[in-house]
C-alpha cells in the first residue's frame, strides 16, 4: 500500500529550516495537514510529517513569542516617551 511519491508533500531540508520564515512555516503546515488528511501517507511518512509538522509549530509558536516581546517593547517605549514628554511640557 505504498502512496506516489510524487503525491507526498515534501518535506524541508535542514537548510531550507535555517531560512524559514512564519509564512512559509504556516504554508508547510497546511501541506502536511492536507497529506495526513488525504490518508494516503503510510505508517513511516505519517511519523516523519508529525515530527516535522511539530517543529514547524514550535518555530512558529517562538516566533509569535518574539513578535509579542517587539510589541510590549514598542508600547514601553512609546510609554516612556510620553512620560518623558509630559515632565519636559510641565
């Protein structure tokens, strides 16, 4: 019972990892949602999409993170300066 490979969804490459980005994490997930969905991946692919599906969700959850981080930051930032410029008009 052995799919096409030319059906798989493939799978990225160390380097590609190094050079990923949110989008094209997100985009790679729904690949591999879509091939475990088509019920075509056999025992092997199906362990292997799993394992890389869960890396690309904890890049992903990691990137949010610092996303979230820049953005407290930001409005830290944007507090001060409006502290700062509050005592300069008093």
């Amino acid at each position: 019972m052995s799919a096409d490979p030319s059906s798989q969804a493939p799978s990225l490459s160390g380097q590609a990892m190094t050079e990923l980005t949110y989008e094209t994490a997100c985009a790679r997930i729904e690949a591999i949602i879509r091939r475990l969905d088509s019920g075509e991946a056999g025992l092997r692919e199906t362990l292997e999409l799993c394992q890389e599906g869960r890396r690309l969700v904890e890049y992903c959850a990691a990137e949010l993170e610092a996303v979230g981080r820049g953005l407290e930051e930001l409005r830290l930032d944007e507090l001060v300066a409006r502290l700062e410029a509050g005592r300069a008009a008093a």
